[in-house]
C-alpha cells in the first residue's frame, strides 16, 4: 500500500509541475499599429541541403508587410539545388566553405552572413521557417517593445503521422528553456528565429564565441547574460511556424539526438527537477493504470482512469499552444512518450561517451568542448 501512495504521490507532483513549468505561454502578440519608424533588417538563412524548404522562406519573405534591406543565404555545403534557388529569388548568396575545424557547419554559416550584413538588425531564421505575410513585422513589433534581443519557438506545423511524436519535444524544450514560469528563467535563445541588433551581436560574441556548440542558441543566450544583455522569449503563432523533420522518422530520430542531451544539462537544477517529475508522472500514469487492470484492483483502475483523461485534457491544452498535433496522438501519448524516452537516453548516452550523430550529413561531435 505504502509504494502505491507513493506511486499515486508522484503522479499528483507532476501535475502540480505542470502549472508551474507551463504557467504562462508568451505566444508572440498579434500586430496592434503600423510601425512607423523601421530599423533596416538583414535576414540571414544558413542553409544546407534546404532547397525545398528555402524556396518557401524566400517566397514568404518576398510577401512582407515592412521593408527588409537584404536576404542572406549562406550556402553550407550543400549537395542539392540550394543555392541555385537563393539566386532564382534574388537573394543574396555566400558561400560557407572553409569552415575551420574548430566550427560548427550552421555556426560558421550565421557567422559569415553577419559579417556581411549592412542593417542595423540581425534577423536569423532557420530555412524551415514559415511567415505569414505579417511575420516580420509582428518579429518587428515585439522587438520595439523593449529593444532587446527576441526570439521566437516557431509554431510547430506536421503533416505526416510520424511527426506526431515530436509532441513532447516542443514541450520538454519550452519547459526547460524555462520561458513559462510564473517568472520566467529564459535559460537560452531559441534557435530557429533570433532578433537583435548588430551591436549586440558582436558585444556577446557573436556565433564565434559560441562556435564548437552542438546546441548554439542554448550558448549564444548564455552569451548575453554574462554581459547582462536582456532576451526576451515568445513561442510562435500562425504567421510564424515552421515544419521539423519533413524529411522522416530518421530526420526527426536524428534530430532530436542533437539536442536533447545537451539541453538538458543546460537546465536549471531546479527546472529540470519539476520536468522529471513531469515526465515520471506522465509515465507512471499507463504503467499503473494497466498494473491494476491486471490486477484487477478496481478502485485504483477507476482513479489511473481519471488520471489518464487529465493528462490528455492538459496536453491538449498545452499543445494548441506550440503546434498542430492530432487528437489521436494526444490520447495516445505512451507512444510519443516511449519514442522521447528513448531518444533521450541514446542522446546522453552519445554525450557521455562523445560519440557523433550524423545530421544533415555531416558528423556532429557530441559533448565538444567549451559548450558541455
């Protein structure tokens, strides 16, 4: 009896997380005026092998409410159509080749394409980003607000059944990123979409303080704090999504090796408490549930019953907020669950014994050094 109210305990401490650690989703504010003093911005895209996907970026960015002085793709060794279509949509193109070895492939790529920016404001957006045609401007508004760096955890758009298991990534990443406590922590930058000014830029480093990081927007926020240099976090809406994975369970497999192990050990002791109280609730809730249909202990069935439909309410709640997620999923979440589970332990595993993953075909170094 004793292990079973200890069992049942648990369960209710992750709950209790869960207001905690998702007290608040800052989702970026809707326009509310016409900006009339706008700053020049330079949109920098590293992008390799993201043909298909840069083509819809250059198109959507073509369509923008407010000026943008200039689009820079920076080519990181791509094998595919690339940069051929950079140029067909007239953006600017570099190339990032000779990348020294002491560099990340992505990093060196934003790097170079801010020492060739002009405009006062640096917008970085991975290639796999859409914008509505509203999207800079709505980046633009919420930046004016506070004139400090901003970034944005695009609103996840899927498609297809096996990006349905990304479900408790976006939230593990929202939670340990710290953005949705009551006071919010914002341990680091959200890669995908980032905002500042060029000044900034360099005062924290730029991506060349940050340049052996596996998870670099995770370091680059750590950068800004250690000058005192205020971020300010929001998760994504409509006018700007993005689609991870498209290109298939081993993408997404992959991916998400990258950067969970590394993220976690960037987590707040604190934080990272609560999220594994989080994740041991949502786990122990279908264990005990079928432990005592097995057993034929119906009182605790008919609680573990209750306690399953809570945590596909709260889900549900939670993930109409960071992405478009079906039903389906959601009310059965032990198998996103079992394919996080899983994910993570061979991600700390390649950290511990710094083993590489292979991304985007190229071989990442788990665990590189300054950025453990």
């Amino acid at each position: 009896m004793t292990v079973i109210l200890i069992e049942f305990s648990i369960v209710l401490i992750g709950l209790l997380f869960t207001a905690i650690l998702f007290y608040r989703l800052p989702v970026l504010p809707a326009a509310d005026k016409k900006q009339t003093q706008i700053p020049t911005i330079s949109v920098i895209i590293p992008a390799r092998n993201e043909g298909m996907n840069l083509s819809l970026l250059l198109s959507d960015l073509s369509r923008q409410t407010i000026p943008i002085l200039e689009i820079i793709c920076v080519d990181d060794n791509s094998t595919d159509a690339t940069a051929a279509i950079a140029i067909k949509h007239g953006a600017g193109l570099l190339s990032a080749e000779a990348k020294p070895d002491d560099w990340v492939g992505k990093i060196w790529a934003c790097q170079k394409g801010a020492d060739a920016a002009a405009g006062e404001l640096l917008l970085f957006l991975d290639a796999d980003v859409r914008l509505a045609e509203n999207g800079v401007q709505l980046l633009l508004q919420a930046y004016l607000k506070s004139a400090d760096t901003l970034s944005v955890q695009p609103y996840h758009v899927t498609e297809n059944s096996y990006e349905q298991l990304s479900l408790l990534f976006n939230l593990v990443q929202i939670g340990a990123n710290g953005v949705g406590l009551p006071r919010p922590l914002g341990v680091g930058l959200y890669g995908p979409v980032i905002l500042m000014t060029k000044e900034d830029y360099y005062k924290a480093g730029g991506h060349e303080g940050v340049k052996s990081c596996v998870v670099e927007d995770m370091a680059l926020g750590e950068q800004l704090r250690k000058i005192d240099l205020p971020f300010n976090l929001y998760l994504g809406n409509r006018s700007v999504s993005f689609r991870m994975y498209p290109g298939g369970f081993r993408d997404l497999f992959q991916g998400w090796i990258k950067n969970m192990a590394t993220g976690a050990i960037k987590t707040p002791l604190p934080v990272f408490f609560m999220i594994f109280f989080w994740i041991t609730s949502l786990t122990s809730v279908p264990i005990q549930l079928v432990k005592s249909a097995v057993t034929s202990n119906m009182i605790w069935l008919a609680i573990y019953v209750v306690l399953y439909f809570t945590w596909v309410v709260v889900l549900s709640i939670l993930t109409k907020q960071v992405g478009r997620f079906q039903l389906w999923a959601i009310f059965l979440y032990p198998i996103p669950l079992v394919v996080f589970l899983v994910i993570f332990f061979v991600s700390s595993f390649r950290k511990l014994f710094r083993l590489k993953v292979v991304w985007k075909g190229r071989e990442i170094e788990m665990g590189k050094k300054p950025c453990e």
